[in-house]
C-alpha cells in the first residue's frame, strides 16, 4: 500500500519537485505518479515538516493508494439482447447496452460452492481487482455465452473506492 498526502482546504497533493522540495499539485494523477510514500509515517513525518502546525484530519490527510485498483466488469451486448433492466435506455450508444456483472449468488449457493452471475444497470455490480478477476474470467465467459452466445464483449473500467 501506498501513501498520499492531501492537503485542506485547498484540496491539493504534496508532490516532489525533484530536487528535493515539496510543492503541491491538483492532479490526483500527477500526486499518484510523482508524491507516493511507502509508509503512512514518512507521509505523516513529510506533512509535518511541509508545515509546522498542520493538523491531521483537519489540515491534511494520508490517503492510502492502492496501484491495482478496483475494476467493474462492463459488458457490452447488442440491444435486441439486452434484458429488461430498470433504466436500460440510458445505457443503451450505437446500438448496444453497456451493462455491469452482478453476483447473484444465494447463501444457499454458497454453501453448495456455486457462484451465480446476472448482469444489471449498475445495482450490486462486482468489483474485482486484477487478479481477482483473472481468477473468475472463465467462469464469468461461460455464463456470458450461455446468457449472450458469442455477442458480448467485457472491459474492466477502473474504480476509485
């Protein structure tokens, strides 16, 4: 796990210069390439001596920053397949309906070891991180060609939790 620190009320992030300094920036991307800490006690220490008299929790925080984020599993599939969905029309460019994998799985099933995916507009969607998700892909493929046949297509779009 990785560090930040995010200063208030400007809500900005500390970043090295490169020479050695602290200045702060407004991209979260920006403070993730170039102001990642290893530890929330150097980030703590490096808040500290930016500016004496700072105040965790009131001056600055320590955001932790994970470098495999979250993903949510999008499928795109052609409307005249798209099930019946709360809101579906607006999820629904070019002829295709850009919904989310759900896990529908009961306690029941879970005690049986059985894992049961739905798709839907967002409600209950799965987060997965790299991984995670490599592990379940084949499962995830299976129940999409039952439910779709070959007329699918995922992306995982990254999550910020």
């Amino acid at each position: 796990m990785s560090y930040l620190i995010k200063l208030y009320p400007d809500n900005c992030y500390l970043i090295s210069d490169g020479e050695g300094d602290m200045i702060t920036t407004n991209s979260r991307q920006e403070a993730i390439q170039d102001g990642l800490f290893d530890d929330f006690e150097s980030a703590d220490d490096t808040a500290q001596c930016f500016s004496s008299g700072m105040t965790r929790g009131v001056d600055y925080i320590i955001e932790a920053v994970s470098l495999d984020p979250y993903h949510v599993v999008q499928i795109t599939i052609p409307v005249e397949k798209a099930p019946r969905l709360k809101d579906i029309h607006k999820f629904i460019k070019n002829d295709k309906a850009q919904v989310f994998l759900t896990n529908k799985t009961t306690a029941n099933d879970a005690m049986d070891g059985f894992t049961r995916y739905g798709v839907s507009t967002g409600t209950n969607a799965v987060l997965y991180k790299s991984d995670q998700y490599d592990v379940r892909k084949e499962a995830i493929s299976q129940f999409l060609n039952e439910r779709f046949g070959t007329q699918w297509e995922i992306k995982l779009l990254p999550v910020q939790v």
